[in-house]
C-alpha cells in the first residue's frame, strides 16, 4: 500500500499582473514547504486572475518564461502543481504545470472556458481536449482547472486514464451561497466517481471581483475533511490515505451576512492597497450607506487611514450631524464638519441669469450632491487617499443617485449590496462592536436634499423593491412574471423603466465589490440607447 501524500495547499493572494511578485512569493511558499510531497497552487497563480487583456501582450509571456523557469529550479525537493496562462504558436490555454526535480512532469490545459456571468475566457483561451494525469509515488494523480468541475467530463476522462486522486486548481469568485454551491457541485462529481479531490482557491480582491479561498479536501464519499478558512491567507499541509487530514474550519455556524461583509473589507483593503492609495476619503450624511461604508473602510484599512466629511446644508437635520460626529468619534477617524451653503450660494448667483424665470426642481438638489463631491474629490487628490462611494444597489438600480455628485468616486463600496441587506450588514456589524448609532438603523432613509424628503416618496417600500429588482435583475424576469408574484403593476412598471432609464448612469458608475448573483458591471450589459422598455 503507497505511503500517505502530504500537500501544501496554497491559499494566498496573488495580483494581477505581478508575475515577478507573485513568483518571488511562490519560490518562498515552495522553499518553505520541502516537506510536503505535492505542493499545490490555485489556478493562473503566476499572472492573478482574471489577467484580462494582459494576456495578450507578448511581454507578458516573456516574464512567465523566466518565472516557470524560477518555479522548475525550486522543484527539487516537492511536486509543483501551478496554475499559468501558456502560448503555442496562436494558441493561449490556461494551464497547468506539474514540476519535480527540476523536470516537467505534465501540463493540462483547462477543457471548459466559462463564457457566463463576468468570465470571458473564450476570449483568450483555447480549450484543452483531453485530461491529464501524472505519476507519483505509485500513485496516478488527476489535474483539473476550475469550470471543468463544473461538468461531468472532464473528471470522469480522469477516472478512464486511472486516476486514484483529482487536484483541482480554482479561481473561483464569491457570491452570497457560493461556497455551498461550490461543495454541491463537486461532492457530485466525487460521488459520480468515487475519486477524492483537493480543491485549492484564490484569496484576494480584484476590482469587482472578491475571492474568498475557502479551499477543502473531499474523500471518495463526498465528505469534506479539509476546510480551510473563507476569506484568510493560509498555506498548510494534509495529509492523505485513506481520507484527509488537515485543519478543518467549521463554517457552519458562519451567517452570509458575516461572509458578505468580510467580502467587503477584503474587497476595500486590497483595492486601496493594491493601487498605491494612502488610505480613503468618504462622505459621512448621518445615513445608513454611509455609516455601513465607514464601518467597512476602518475594518479594511484601520482608523488613521479613513477621513470623513460631513457637509450639512439648509435641509440637513440636527440628527444627522449629530450621528455623523458620533460614529466618527467611536470610529477614532479624521472628522470634519464642512457645511456647503456658501458654495450653493455661490454657484446660484453665478446660474441664476441662465436658469431665468425656471422653476426650482431636481437640478437644485443635485447641484447639492455635486458640491460635495468637488470637495470630496479635492480632498481625496490632496490627500492621495482614494474617494470611496457610498450608494447601494438598489439606489444605482433606480438612478436614485446624481451622476458626477454622489457617485463621484473611485471605489463604491456597497454597489452591490440592496438596501435591505445594508440594514443586515449594519446590524451585524453592531453586534461586534457599537459602532452605528442605533437611530441611524431605525431612521427613515432620506437623501436630505429637500425638506421632510424620505426616499420612500419616490420609490416603493425597501423590501418591495428590493425583491423587485432581484427579479428583474438577477432573473430575467418579465414584468407579468413579476407581477404574477403578488406586486403591484404600476410599481412594477415603474422600478423596471428606472432601471432601464438610468443604464447610463451606471456604466459611468466607480467600480465596486460582487456579492450577489448578478452585479452591475461585467455581469449585466445593457445598451444604454435601447427601444426594450418603450416596448414594456
């Protein structure tokens, strides 16, 4: 009977681009684990994913030569398995080598391209044709490249050529009930089988998307042994027989909600860290958004890297400025009061010959949203700090945000988070440490850019639209589909023709973590200019 195998698997965080990095840190991860006989790393470690249209410069290739080389000389004393984008002639495949003793043992290509949701591999990638195994202490081992788990084929062309034991390599990203699709998915593939499988994946935030590891191991009976946990760095070594044996993280007693906001800080803290910034800036209202995003920043990137500002006017109640300098105080941040009445002032005086005898309307209160977001931006390119937004989906879904105001900026936070789980997301903050005042939760949700103004006046109740939009949205449902479920038409009607209305809005919208089904960014793309809702 073989020897027990020990493997490494390497949760880290990797960054796009950074091929001389990320291999520096992978020849430290490999010299650090000559005691482990495989030593496993997630998919396109050397480039991060998704490396894009990086992928097509030809200097991309030349610096993954040298690092392939680096990985190939550091194989001496463990099997690496590494995942990498590779080219032949025309052809690029994301790939995977195996390397021992200084020798290419195999390479698989990933057979599934994902071509859904915010994947565009097929752009890319050529797919592979067939599986690949290797040998190793007389044992036949099985490669895999994340989407190919996704699909019967690839696993059981694994099972024809022998294999005993399956190393899936993933870059797989979060969304809320991910990791339990994820293990659904692949305890069928196990169970269709009989083969057990080690399932390595990415850590990290990239732009709009967050990788939140959560790597495991499972025996030949789909039970997971192995759990490493979500959201952590972590390399460690199991040990397999006749089942796993490792660290094994309990993540049932883990609530979305806690997965949603550790997504969110990890999300903040490597975007602000990763491009260079010294820390954030943010408008603090006395809201709801805003106190959930400062929440978040401080977690993220801790208190003396975040700057707040609250800009009072005429409509600003005494409550909100008094909110705002509470959590600012408990938060421990850098705090000013800036009221912005001169300005509005100022810039009337300046409009008034051109806006005539005209009525007031919704321009005055934008301009409001847009002289915060001049001192906001002024302040953020002084203080080389990066603005974070603070509106949510269900405001950018309805265009219940003034463009070049609010939703100036360049990270937005909880773009992807509806408003009734911001009220989740801020009561469980809460219940780590007090941190939101408590009326900020209770209150009604105003803008505050007219008087007794609550958003309720122009939009259906939170939880109606909320629901609403997820059908709509993450969906696909029509609005007699939507209907049907109880709903009003005319609420229907009109959620659906701002969402349409305001597509504009959000392809000029600051970019913002994934954490549900379907985001507004790579995952939805609409035409702006479109004849769809006049046909509604």
């Amino acid at each position: 009977m073989p020897e027990p195998l020990s493997i490494s698997l390497v949760q880290e965080n990797f960054l796009v681009g950074a091929v001389r990095k990320n291999t520096d840190k992978v020849i430290q991860i490999i010299e650090a684990s000559t005691q482990s006989d495989i030593v496993l790393f997630p998919e396109l470690t050397l480039t991060g994913y998704p490396p894009e249209d990086l992928l097509l410069r030809d200097d991309v290739y030349m610096r993954l030569d040298d690092a392939l080389s680096r990985v190939q000389a550091a194989s001496m004393h463990s099997v690496i398995v590494i995942g990498h984008p590779w080219r032949e002639k025309e052809n690029i495949f994301n790939a995977a080598s195996v390397y021992y003793q200084g020798l290419l043992l195999a390479r698989a290509y990933k057979q599934k391209l994902p071509n859904y949701s915010v994947f565009d591999e097929v752009r890319y990638f050529t797919p592979g044709e067939s599986g690949t195994t290797f040998d190793y202490q007389g044992r036949r081992i099985g490669l895999l490249i994340c989407e190919d788990l996704w699909h019967t084929s690839p696993i059981q062309g694994l099972k024809a050529q022998g294999a005993e034991l399956v190393l899936s390599l993933n870059a797989s990203p979060y969304n809320q009930q991910k990791l339990s699709q994820r293990i659904d998915v692949i305890r069928s593939r196990v169970t269709e089988t009989g083969l057990p499988l080690v399932y390595v994946n990415h850590v990290c935030g990239q732009d709009e998307l967050v990788f939140d590891g959560g790597s495991f191991a499972m025996d030949a009976t789909g039970e997971v042994n192995v759990q490493l946990p979500l959201f952590d760095e972590m390399t460690t070594c199991i040990i397999w027989e006749l089942g796993f044996q490792g660290l094994n993280q309990d993540l049932s007693q883990s609530s979305e909600v806690s997965e949603i906001y550790q997504a969110l800080v990890l999300a903040v803290r490597d975007y602000v860290n990763k491009n260079g910034f010294r820390g954030a800036v943010m408008g603090l209202s006395g809201g709801i958004d805003s106190a959930l995003t400062l929440a978040i920043a401080v977690d993220a990137l801790g208190a003396d890297r975040v700057q707040a500002l609250m800009m009072p006017f005429l409509y600003t109640s005494q409550m909100s400025v008094e909110d705002a300098k509470k959590q600012a105080e408990v938060m421990n941040i850098e705090f000013e009061i800036t009221p912005i009445e001169p300005m509005f002032n100022a810039y009337m005086e300046t409009l008034a010959p051109l806006f005539g005898d005209t009525k007031k309307d919704t321009t005055e209160e934008n301009l409001q949203a847009r002289l915060r977001g001049v001192l906001l931006m002024a302040l953020s390119n002084k203080k080389h700090r990066i603005l974070l937004t603070t509106g949510n989906k269900s405001e950018l879904a309805v265009g219940y945000c003034t463009l070049y105001g609010d939703m100036c900026g360049g990270f937005a936070v909880i773009k992807d988070v509806p408003k009734m789980m911001v009220y989740q997301l801020a009561e469980y903050r809460n219940s780590i440490s007090p941190v939101i005042p408590q009326r900020v939760i209770d209150r009604p949700a105003s803008a505050e850019l007219a008087p007794d103004q609550i958003d309720e006046d122009s939009l259906p109740p939170y939880d109606v639209l909320d629901y609403i939009l997820q059908c709509y949205v993450e969906e696909d449902k029509s609005i007699d589909d939507i209907v049907e479920e109880g709903f009003s038409r005319d609420d229907v009607q009109h959620v659906v023709n701002l969402v349409d209305l305001n597509e504009y809005k959000r392809r000029q919208a600051a970019v913002g973590p994934k954490i549900t089904s379907r985001n507004f960014g790579k995952d939805r793309r609409y035409p702006i200019t479109s004849g769809f809702r006049k046909e509604n």
